[in-house]
C-alpha cells in the first residue's frame, strides 16, 4: 500500500469545504461503499450521480440521487466533483472537464 499522502488530503479536505456545488460520480468500484458514500453525499450535501455501474451504490430513489440527464444539466454549475469507484470518463470526455476533479 503506497503511504498516506497528508499535503493531498488536507488540500482536497479544503477543497471539498469550499464547495459551492459538489457533486458525488460513482462507479461500479463503490459497489461496497454504499454506506460511506451515503454519508459522505449527506454530510456535503451533494447529488451523487453515475451512468451504468455505478446503479446501486445510492438507492435511485434517495434525495440525494440525481439521475444521469439532471446531472448533466447541473454539469456547468458543479464546482468540486468526488469520484469514487470510477475514473471520470464519461462525464469528463462527453460533458468537459472540470476544473476541480
């Protein structure tokens, strides 16, 4: 296991705090992580989203579940994205990259 990289943490730990509108992009490698991942989304208050793999890790009908074409139109206004379980690619390479990622 590669060691504990502080500097990043703290700064994506800032990052995160400073978001105006985080959104949460998960992926079939969250599959397990349901529970943390609903915390997380609760706790930063932030819509979690995914395209395929990813149907599961929040139930579709939680509050906090944006379905693929409401997260494509709060793309542009999303400041700060999280992705757990996933590389990105979809939204990333169809919708543009962010700055924050």
């Amino acid at each position: 296991m590669p060691p504990v990289d502080v500097a990043a943490i703290d700064l994506a730990a800032a990052k995160l705090r400073a978001a105006q509108n985080p959104m949460i992009w998960v992926g079939t490698g969250a599959q397990d992580a349901s529970p943390a991942v609903r915390q997380l989304a609760d706790l930063l208050q932030a819509p979690v989203s995914t395209r395929r793999m990813g149907h599961g890790v929040v139930d579709e009908t939680d509050s906090l579940f944006v379905p693929l074409g409401l997260a494509h139109e709060m793309w542009p206004d999303v400041d700060v994205v999280v992705g757990i379980g996933t590389r990105i690619e979809f939204p990333l390479l169809q919708w543009g990259g962010k700055a924050s990622t």
